[in-house]
C-alpha cells in the first residue's frame, strides 16, 4: 500500500496556513517522498481566506490540486463549512476548537478538536496556533519524521526570522503532546 496524505490547511490569511503548509511540504521532502505544495488565497489575503493543497506520498502526484483532501486542518469556521464535505471518508479533520464552536457532524470522519489559538496565547506563543496544529498532524498521522518536520520548518523561516525558530519548535511540541 503507498503512502499518500492529501491535506487540505484552510483559514484566514495571516494565520500561517500556506507557511504550515510549506512547512509539511519540506518535511516530505527531507523524507525523500513526492510532494507538490499548492497556495490559494483571497485578494484580501491578510484577514481574507487562505487555503492550502499538500500532498505528500511515494508515488508521483498526478495533480496538485487537491477535491477530496485525506486530511482537512480547519483554522475557521467558514473553512470548515466549505470542506468538511469533501473529507474523504476515513479521512482525518483537525480543528481549531477556539475558533470554531461546533462540532463536526461526520461520523465517517475522525476528528481532532484542538484549542490551538487558545493554547498558543496562554503559552505565550501567539501567532503559532498553525504549529500547534502541525504538531498534532504529526502526532496522528506520522506524515514525516520529526526531524524532518523539524528541518523543514528551518527552511521555512526566512534568515531575518531566525530568532522564531525555537518558539515555532516548541509549539509543534505542544502539539504533539495533546
């Protein structure tokens, strides 16, 4: 059987959707797997709608455009009203519970509530609720190795960012720990 994850991260812009997303991509990458990293995002982008395609597997990927994600990372309500029905079913959904008040009526879906913006400003580390939520992708489906998520996230950050390094690490741990 192939590994493959198609992972639909959809939110407001400036949550850090397409950098999770690119952050996911790298890890694959570093992995030595097919990845394609797909950006979508409204005129607006900061405060608009942001969504972004991963996919990530040992076989070469058709397309990067992704229908019918395996895997939906819902940061807002209006992402998680536009996708939950794509979802394949036996597809996993990880939502941000601080942000979205309700709860996914799927039951062929497996569903991970998680108060990641809530966490990430009581632990001091605003604006890291998408690395919270990674590190809780990571936790459930494996999709790289941690320190290929871990070396992914260092070519993410740009050289004039690296002071943010080690807040972005910590929170993939908080992650990973719920």
């Amino acid at each position: 059987m192939a590994f493959t994850h198609s992972i639909l991260l959809a939110g407001f812009g400036g949550q850090g959707i397409l950098f999770a997303g690119k952050v996911i991509a790298y890890a694959g990458l570093v992995d030595g797997r097919e990845v394609s990293w797909l950006p979508s995002y409204g005129p607006e982008m900061r405060g608009g709608t942001a969504n972004c395609s991963v996919t990530i597997s040992d076989e070469p990927i058709g397309s990067p455009l992704i229908i019918n994600p395996s895997i939906l990372i819902a940061m807002n309500l209006p992402s998680l009203d536009k996708f939950i029905n794509n979802v394949i079913p036996g597809g996993i959904v990880i939502v941000d519970s601080t942000l979205i008040n309700k709860k996914v009526e799927r039951t062929d879906v497996k569903t991970f509530y998680v108060p990641a913006t809530g966490l990430a400003d009581e632990k001091g580390l605003r604006g890291l609720a998408n690395m919270i939520i990674l590190g809780k992708l990571l936790k459930e489906t494996k999709f790289a190795d941690y320190d290929s998520v871990i070396a992914g996230l260092r070519k993410s950050v740009p050289p004039r960012k690296a002071q943010l390094i080690d807040s972005n690490i910590k929170a993939i741990g908080i992650g990973m720990e719920l």
